[in-house]
C-alpha cells in the first residue's frame, strides 16, 4: 500500500465479540451471513476469523460467494446458499455446499437430479414474496415429504421489516408447520435474522442467521448496545492546495463548488471508482477530530475544504458518524459500506 491509500480498518475483536456475545445470549447456534462482501468486511478473512472462533455455517446469496469461501479449503464448514441455484449439479462436487430451496419446483428438480436432501433447507415464505415456498403449498410440500420419507438438513424462514406482532405471528405459525411436517425431519432450523435476534425468542429454532448484527451494522429501531461496530474507512491526506492557485478542483470548475478562494482543499486517494459515490459529495470526513466537508469525488481521488490545521500524512475518516451518512445518503448504512470495493484493502486489526 501507498502512505496515502485509503483502507477498511477491521476490529477483529469487535467482531469476535459480536459473535461471542449473541451465541451466549441467544443460546443458538450461529450461522454467519457473509454476502456482499461480509456487508463490506471482506469475505475471505471474515471467513477464516470465524471458522478458527468455532463457527461453522456461512450463508452467502450468490454461488459465486460460495465458491469464494470453498476455495479457502477449511476443515469442518458449511457454505449455505440463500437464493435458488442453477447450478445445482456442484452440490454433487462440494459436500460443504448447501441450499436453500425455494420453492415445491425447486425441490422437484433436486430430487429428480438426484441431489441430497441431507443439502437442502427448505425455506418456508410467510407472503414477503421474496423467495419460499408459500403458505398455500404447505399441504403439497407435505405429500411430497410424507410419499418419500424425506428429511432435511434444515427448515427455515425469513423475518422482513415487519411489525413485532407479524413477527410474533409468523414465529406461531412456522412452528406450527414444522410440527406438522415433522420436527425430526429436520436437523437446523432457523428463521431469524438480525431484526428477528432483537426482536424474538425463535421458538424451537437451533440456529440464527445473522449477518448486520454481527457486523455490528444495526439497523435504527433494532439495537443492541453490547454490539460493537467493526468497519472503519480511513485514510491519509496525500497532498493540500491553496484553492486561489487553482482554476479546476478535479474535473469540476472550482465556481460550481461552494468554496472560496481563501480556503485550502485536500487531496484523498479513493473515488468513485473504490465504490465512494459521487452521492457522498457534501458528507462530512473526520481529520483530527474535527468535521471537514468532501466537495468533489471523482474516479480516483477526492477533494475535502480543509483548514490551516491539517497537513500532508493526517488521517481522514469517511462515514465516521454512521446516522449522520444514513440521514444524508438516505440508504442504510449496509449499503454504502458494502459498495466500497475491492480496490480498497481490508486490514485485519
Ligand atoms: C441477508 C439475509 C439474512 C441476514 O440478514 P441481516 O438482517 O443482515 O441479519 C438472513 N437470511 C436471509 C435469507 C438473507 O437474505
């Protein structure tokens, strides 16, 4: 790395701490979501950090995720994919993968290529219209299971942002359901993300599935304060001008910024083309612990009004103050982390 490159400082022990703590307090197993880059943690070492802490289910969207953490090649771990795959025959290959199936059809084309069931969990949908097999079929999935003598790795379903008396709802009529197909059918069950860990017991789960809570990314309305926040983007100050010599700041014509001539900008190594949108122009950096404002952001480089305190090497923050980004960019924080890309280095600390 350059002096000047930007990177994604990642608490180790922040992380380990999340997972120490809702293991013990939840008094379930834990099966770490990891996708979209670990909300921007970065897949492989998050990976590695929970497998050596004793974790052993990972859950990822995409089969590409998955492939990501099977070609880590670590002892004693499941990779779970959430969403329907194509690529079905790799469940052959990979004794680690797992899936989720979605739907009667879905189950009907792993049977039929010959897929075990010892893979599969079968995701019940509550009406999110997301991805399950839905409330109606039920009776269908029954026959299905009850004609072949079928059990499962697992049984689950998703709670969304939904109230807590839909939550509590959904948590009824899920355990009801696996009674009625039969609990020994299925070694995991699990319906809980990370609103569902604050919000309900889990009645009869074994495992929650939990990604942003982890992360100690939580969402406003769902909070814990034992959870512990563990991405933090930083960088250094690569070089400083006087704003009175310059005719441009970046590609922008410096009079449809809002500086004047009297201030000083300074450059910063990361851009749009790290995954910091041009729509965090105006969002607020910490450089010794004082607030100075991004005015442009380009490909590569940036540009915040800085002050005669600040110097060549400082350290800067983006997204120091998480609500504050959240009220501006008006998207969840997962989402603006998880977009900083692979050109910006994650470093275990
Ligand atoms: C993303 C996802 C999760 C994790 O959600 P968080 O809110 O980040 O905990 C759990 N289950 C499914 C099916 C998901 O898609």
């Amino acid at each position: 790395m350059a002096f000047d490159d930007f990177f994604m400082k990642v608490k180790k022990e922040n992380i380990l701490h999340n997972y120490r703590y809702l293991k013990e307090s939840k008094k379930k197993e834990i099966i770490a979501v990891v996708k979209a880059n670990a909300y921007g943690h970065g897949i492989e070492q998050v990976v590695k950090l929970l497998q050596e802490e004793g974790c052993k289910y990972f859950a990822v969207a995409r089969i590409w995720e998955a492939k990501k953490i099977l070609r880590l090649k670590l002892k004693n771990i499941k990779v779970l994919v959430l969403e329907t795959i194509e690529e079905m025959e790799l469940l052959k290959v990979f004794d680690e993968l797992e899936i989720f199936i979605n739907s009667i059809s879905d189950l009907k084309k792993a049977l039929s290529k010959g897929i075990s069931t010892s893979q599969m969990h079968l995701k019940i949908d509550f009406g999110f219209g997301r991805n399950g097999i839905l409330e109606s079929e039920i009776k269908k999935l029954e026959k299905i299971i009850q004609e072949n003598d079928l059990k499962f790795k697992g049984i689950a379903t998703h709670l969304f942002d939904c109230t807590h008396e839909d939550m509590l709802d959904i948590e009824n009529k899920f355990d009801k359901i696996i009674s009625n197909l039969g609990r020994d059918r299925f070694e995991m069950i699990h319906s809980q993300n990370s609103a569902g860990v604050i919000s309900i017991e889990g009645k009869g789960c074994t495992h929650i599935r939990c990604g942003t809570i982890l992360f100690g990314l939580q969402e406003i309305g769902y909070y814990d304060p034992y959870i512990k926040r563990s991405i933090f983007l930083v960088g250094k100050i690569s070089g400083i001008k006087e704003v009175k010599n310059l005719k441009y700041i970046g590609y922008e014509k410096k009079e449809n910024l809002n500086i004047l001539d009297t201030d000083k900008v300074a450059k910063i190594r990361i851009g749009y083309g790290d995954g910091l949108s041009k729509r965090s122009e105006n969002i607020m950096s910490i450089i010794n612990n004082k607030k100075y404002k991004i005015i442009h952001i380009s490909m590569d480089s940036s540009f915040v009004v800085v002050d005669d305190s600040v110097k060549v090497g400082d350290e800067i923050e983006i997204f120091h103050d998480l609500e504050e980004a959240i009220d501006y960019l008006k998207v969840p924080h997962y989402e603006f982390l998880s977009c900083i890309n692979d050109r910006i280095e994650r470093v275990l600390i």
